[in-house]
C-alpha cells in the first residue's frame, strides 16, 4: 500500500470516528435547555477543529489518487459517493455555525429548528459515506 493510500485510509478512518462521536453527541440530544445548547457548542467545535479539516484531508488524498489508480466504474461511484459525502459534511457546517450562535444567545426554538436540519442532513451524507466506504473496503 502506498503512503499516499494509507493517508487517505487514515483520514477516512479518522473522520468515520469524528462522525460517529458527533452521531452520538446528536443521539444524546435532550429537550432540556442546558444540554440542547452544550451540543450545539461542542458539535461547533468538534466541526472546526477536527471534522472539516480531515474531510478536506479525505478530499484532497482522493482527488490526489485519482492520478494514479485507473477509473472503473466501482471506483467512480465511490468517488461519486465519497464527493456527496464531504459536500454534504462542508454544507453540513452552516446549519451548525448558526446553532451555535442561537445556542449562545440561548434561543432554543432555533436552536432546535437547526438541529432538525442537521438530522436532515445527515440522513443524506452518512449512506454516500458509507457507500464509498463499503466500495472502497471491497474492491
């Protein structure tokens, strides 16, 4: 496996734990006050800090791979699903920015409203992922 392969590998790995931490941080999620807002300023953070960066990282590795792995069409629809999937987790961080900014200015309907939109998302980013993740494990 080349270098290039195996920073790709680790980024992909890398973001799969981000993401399955926030789809826990998500999960936990309760109609209280003081929790609702401590989500959304953790998710804020863990997004610009971590997840953002290594989804440009997974981005930039596989555009980067392109150059030297041959297109078939199992590789080309992972492509396609791994493109959704950090199109979709970059979009995903405008929904958050203004979570976070409802939850420090504690206006938990907002707070909530955006919620449902990051559920919403998610429901379209997490199955491309996990497409291209299944592909790529498999061929």
């Amino acid at each position: 496996m080349s270098g290039l392969v195996m920073w790709h590998v680790a980024a992909v790995s890398f973001w799969f734990g981000v993401v399955g931490a926030e789809f826990v941080i998500e999960r936990s999620r309760a109609d209280s006050r003081p929790h609702g807002y401590s989500v959304a300023r953790n998710h804020y953070w863990i997004d610009v800090l971590l997840e953002v960066p290594v989804a440009l990282v997974v981005l930039i590795t596989g555009v980067m791979l392109l150059q030297v792995t041959p297109v078939t069409p199992w590789f080309l629809i992972k492509i396609l699903a791994g493109l959704l999937a950090v199109a979709v987790n970059v979009g995903c961080l405008v929904p958050v920015i203004k979570r976070k900014a409802a939850a420090d200015e504690e206006r938990l309907s907002d707070v909530i409203r955006y919620s449902a939109v990051i559920d919403r998302i998610t429901v379209v980013g997490l199955p491309a992922a996990l497409i291209a993740l299944m592909i790529g494990l498999l061929h």
